[in-house]
DNA sequence: CCTTAATCGAGACGGTACGTCGTGTCTTTAT
DNA sequence: ATAAAGACACGACGTACCGTCTCGATTAAGG
C-alpha cells in the first residue's frame, strides 16, 4: 500500500472511528499520500492541498513536518527506497550489469521517475542542500554499480585499473539522460548499446591510461 | 461594462511614440524580453504578465503566439541561438572534445542551463513534441561533436569502427546530466575527465568490438 | 510552481497589525468597500479586484462569499440599510406624503441609486430571485407609504375605498423612473406634482370608482 | 428582416460577390446586425466584435459611425422604429388607453425592451445626451397619450383641467418600472388596473384641483 | 481524576499568476 | 479614399494553489 499507482483512495487507512493519529503514524499516512498522488497526477500537478485531504489531514500538519512540496517528495521517496536492493549476482559481468541498468530504467517508469523530474527543477533551502538531495537519488545506484565492478575484479574480469569514478557513474547518468528527455519506459536497446558500446569496451580495454599527448 | 461580463477596459491611449508594433517585429520584442525575464528570474519564476510588461505589450498577445509559458521559451531559445557555431578546431583531437564541452557547459551556466531545467519537467503539446524539443536543444551540439570526430578520422586519429551514436552522444549528455543534478558552474576537471577517462580511451581502442557472449 | 500550473505566490508575509480577519469582521469590511468603491465610481467601473484591495483582502474572499459582483452588491445594500427607519409624521397626510418622496428620492440620489441602477441590467442566479431582489428594494419605502396611508384613513383624511395596491406603489415608481431616465437630483417640483397632481386627487376623490362600462 | 428575433444569420444579406458595400447601404447592415445580435444574446453579451462579424465588416467600421455600443444600439433602436404608430381609435377612451398601454408592454417584451434596460446604466457622451436619448424611447408614446386624450376632451369624455404632464406621461412610466422590475412580459391585468384603478379616475375627477391647504 | 498544554482536522485567509474575453485603436491589404 | 480583416494594448474576469493563520475538538501528560 505503499506505493499503489491507482485507486482514489489509495494510500489512506481509514482513520475515522479510531483515535486521532499523530506523530509516527500521521507521518506514515502523509507520506503514503505524497506517493499515491505524485503516482496519479505526477509531479506537476501535486498539490499540497489534494495531499492533506488524501491523508485525510490538514495542510498545517504537512506544513509543520516539512517546509515545501519539495521536500516533503523528498522524504516520501526516502521512505518508500527503504529496503536495500542487493546487488544483481548473474555470473557475468555483462548480466550484472544490464540488470543494474535494468532496474535503475524500471525505477524511473514509475513515480520515482515522476519524483525525479520534478525534484530537477525544485530549489530546497539551500543549493548545496538541493545538490546533496539530487545526488542521494542515485547513491544507491552508483552503490550497487561499485559492487559488480570489484566483484568482476576479484573475479579477474577487468582490469583494477579500469575503475575510477567517471566509469562507475556514468552508465547509470546516461539513463537519466534519456528518462529526462525521452521519457520513461527506456528501451531496452539502449541499455544494451550502453553496456555493450561503452561500458564492457571502457572496462575491459588494455591498460595504458596515456592519452595525454 | 456595466452589463458586460467582461471589463469595459476603456480603450487607453497607445503612449508610446513609434507606431504600434506588429509581427516579426513585435514577436522579437516578445522574445527578448523572454530571455531578458528568463536571465533575472529564473524559469521557476518566469510568469507571463511580467514578460508581457517588459516587452510593452499584452497577455493576450503572448497568448496568440503560444499557448503556453513553456513553448514561449523554446520559441525564445531558438531566436536566440540562431547562429550556427562552428566547431571547434584546434588542431588536436582533444582539444577539439575540450572546447566543445566547455563551449556546452558554459551555455549551460546561462539563461539556456535555465530555461534547459525548466523545460525538463514541463509537457508540452504532446509527448512527442516535448521529446522532440527537448533533443534538439542538443541537436547542435551533437553536431558538432561528430564533425569533430569526423575530422579525426579522416586524419587517422582515431580508427571508424570507433564512431557510433552512443560515443557521439554520451559526453555532453555527462555534462548535461551534472549541471542537472549538481548545477552551474560545471567544474573543468569533470570535462577533462569525461575527455581524457571517457571519450579518448573509447575512441582509440582496438578495434574489436565483440563484448556479446 | 516551476511545475505547478499556477503561481508559486510565495506565500507573502501577512503586513496587517491586529490578527487576520475572519467571518463576520471580513464580511463586514468587504461590504463597507464595496459601497465605498461604489460611491467613488460608480457601478459600471465596480471592479471585483478594486473592492478586493480596498478592503485589504484578495478577490477569492470575495468570491467565496458572493458568486459575483451583482450579488455582492446586493448584500452591501442590504447591509446598509439595516436600520428601519420611521414613517415620517409631520400630521398632514400631504406633509407625510412629500416626506416620503423625498427620502426616497435622496436616497436615490447616492450609492444606492447608483446600485440601483445597475442592478437594473444584471441578472441575478435565476429570474425569480432578480425580480425579488429588485422588489426587495423598494419594499421598506412600500411599506412607509402603506403606514402613511393608514394612518390617514385613521384620522378619516381618506375615504378606505381609496387605498388600493396600486395607489400604494405607483408614486414611489414615478420617481425611480424618473431617476432612471434623468438621473439624480431628483427635482422638488417633481416629487409636489405628483403629490398633488396624481396622489392627493386619487386619494380624495368621491368613492364610485365605476369606470368599467 | 430587420429584427428577426431568431436565427444565427438573420438580418444579414449577403453581399460576398457584389460591390463592397458603402454608406447608407453598409450603414442599414450594421444595423440590422445590431438588432439580431441584440434579440439573440441580450444587451447584456452584446459585443462589437459580435455584431461587426454579423453584418460581414469590421469593427472599425462600426466604430467610424458610432463611437460606442450605446450609441450604435440606440441608433439601431431609431432605425426600427422608423414607421409612425397611429394613435389606436377604438371610440372609447378606455379602449384608446389600453390599446396604448398594451402596444408599450408589448413592445418592452422584445429587443425593445433588452435594449431599454441596457441604456438605462450606460452613460453616453454626456449627462444632457444621455437623458435626452433615454427620454426620447418614450416621445413616441407620450406623442399618442396626448393624442387620445385631446380626442378625449374633444370629445366632452373629460374634462380640459384633467389635461397636465403629470397625468400624460405617468401610466407608461409605471408599465416601464414594472418591467424594469419583473421583466416582461407585463401581465394584462396590470394594465388593466392602471387604467381603471389610476388614470379613469383621475381624469374624470370633478375639477377642483385645490388639494394645497 | 482533572486540569493544561499541545496537536490535530478543517478550512478561511491574503496573495499571485493563470488563461480568457471584450473594448476601442491602429495597421495592412484589397477594392 | 474607404472597406474588410484582424492585430494590438489594456484591463477585468473568475479560478487555482500557495503557505499562513485561526478555531474548536481531541488527546496526552502533569498535578
């Protein structure tokens, strides 16, 4: 019920008859409201007001937990990512890696995705703050993605040399890239064109490293 | 207007001196004043009736040209970038990539990284036209990034197998993706980096190219 | 509001001293404004957002109250004239008659004529209730001219025979037409002709009242 | 043709493929589009742009001959009621005054009467005029009053000294107010009753006139 | 157990921008 | 020169949302 993508009422226990709901539990309803509307409206047209009445609460109980509309996505989606993804185990490198996109595609053809356009455009209280937001959508991404790589190293698939930090984050930005100007589902050719033409030829070439002339 | 639903309005005198402005050369106004609102307040701020004084004019005739904020800008993005660039040449290969992300990442830090931010989130008409605006604000940069490679090739740089359209496209979106995420100014090293760790090393691998198993 | 359909607002601190107003105290002001505004230009220049500023509050305040400008009109003038004022008593029938052509006709001869006027043109939610509230106007004078009346038949000044419905209103309309067509100031001589041209001879005359062959 | 009540191009002859009309020609178009568009929508959606389009012109050509709807309606008005009214000879001076009363009421239930209301909140190019045009809606009647009524004397029916403005001009007054008020159409027995109720008796009273005391 | 302070739910409030419509003026083109 | 067509500048319309505030009802904690 976290998340559902559909249904009016979505997201809301019913709350009337029963005590009335505060702290920890009000939290709860808020942001499961937040997801539910940001799932049926979008980012866009997300309103503070739609919200409350979702949750079956006031604007003023929003306004006192978080400053803006930004912020307040913003902990709705750190609430929902609660449970830590395992890092993808196929076997290959190349599997490891095409499910990683995989799932990082999947996860923007959803309100995530939803969230994370919005969030582009939104200032929070401060640009490093806004900066630190943006960048934390995608450290458990970019988490998962060191994992496959040592994990290939260990197994001797690639080189130690090949990692450094450029490689290990821009496959992932590359699908941002595209979810942010072509939309969301991505197709399944770029991923395969993005581990096969870049990522596996960056990993895997001979070290050398000297390109400076 | 007393019985009118609409204001009586009172037909005010014109003010200004010259005579009163119409098409190409009322639409320019329009549009600079676009860029000019765009350039103090930021696309997030961006309203329509300010625009509309600033270019003495009215609503209604930003209306009649566009029906909405978001195709104003890419309207007024568009005049603005009218002339061609030329790409860069300095000789060497990297040093073509170099100014060609810098070229991108000061545009970047500019009235254009703004109205880029905005017109992320923004739907336009249809999501087919939003996509298609959306890529041909990149349209000339990729360009001009395969002249440059081009050029390389044909002085024997780097080998043909090395040109496809992921390689083509994945740098400046790198950069496209950090201003995005992290904002302007986009520091020099992440453009060397992306060149001499990403871009280079890709370009002049041996020729191979079988990654599928 | 980048995203946000509507204006962002920002949400301006409230620059007023006491609390802000609610309720009845709104209502109040608002009301007052809207007469004040009246007064100052008249119902056909009437302007919901110049109402609005004139009493510190903003156009959807008013909206919420009254579905328009006709209505909110209405309700000022019923507000205003909250206190019922006495039949005039000067001890002549002629006396009371001339007194009370004469507050009506002052009356006219101000915001509520100017009211008057242009609740004239408008029409209210549905026909009945326009007629009514445009009746509801002249009911406190109709009612003054049936006491008068009375109190003339008391005193035997006048045959009973001679009080009808139409005698009772048909004096009173003369001098709103001729308000409507000529406008205000009400000229004296007027208000005397049709008391002793039309009025007192009505009054008077000898009880056949078979005119019908 | 010249005021069909109906119809979405009535009152327009069509002259694409003719001359372009001129003067007198274009002059008669306008109108009638004025008085169609005037019984279609009412004074109250009465637009220039509405009626410009009726008559297949323009708006600047309404405005060259008029400069404001108030003043193009009541020239519209003027044009209508070109044809001079007999005065009604019924042979009894009842009948002559119902007949006039019934042509009045008849005439207000009609775009006559839309138009009525309309003028009597506008204000045209000064006080003098506006009067002066409000008062001219109603010579027509006045002329026809005063006509039965010297048949009247003529005819020994009453008497000369029943003969005062007062007396002409009142029972048209009172069936307009009524319309004003509750719109038309005007229920016969209103009529009815001014007639027997007020003006019989009033022009037959035995002459004394002396009511000042 | 009963006060007392806090918080909740509900929604009014002041404000800003929206996108539309009508007015009366002006410009252009075709007749 | 004038008609037809419509663009233009202006300003009011009525709506939507923001973020703040007020109010009464409910609830947890303190005496």
């Amino acid at each position: 019920m976290v998340a559902t993508p559909a249904g009016p009422a979505a997201g809301a226990a019913d709350h009337r008859k029963g005590p009335r709901r505060r702290g920890e539990v009000l939290d709860t309803a808020i942001l499961e409201a937040t997801l539910a509307e940001l799932a049926e409206v979008g980012y866009a047209r997300l309103a503070m007001g739609q919200i409350a009445a979702r949750a079956h609460t006031s604007k003023a109980s929003l306004y006192k937990r978080w400053p803006n509309r930004a912020e307040l996505v913003v902990a709705a989606l750190a609430r929902q990512r609660g449970e830590p993804v395992p890092a993808p185990d196929t076997g290959s490198l190349r599997g490891d890696l095409l499910a990683l996109l995989r799932w990082g595609a999947q996860r923007l053809d959803g309100l995530f995705g939803e969230a994370v356009r919005g969030l582009m455009v939104e200032t929070l209280t401060n640009p490093e703050r806004t900066a630190s937001v943006r960048a934390n959508m995608f450290t458990a991404r970019d988490k998962l993605m060191s994992e496959i790589l040592e994990r290939a190293t260990e197994r001797g698939d690639i080189p130690v040399t090949a990692l450094n930090p450029h490689v290990i984050g821009f496959a992932p930005a590359l699908v941002d890239h595209h979810f942010l100007i072509y939309g969301a589902p991505i197709p399944d050719e770029l991923l395969r064109g993005i581990v096969d033409d870049l990522l596996l030829p960056l990993l895997t070439l001979p070290a050398d490293g000297a390109h400076e002339p």
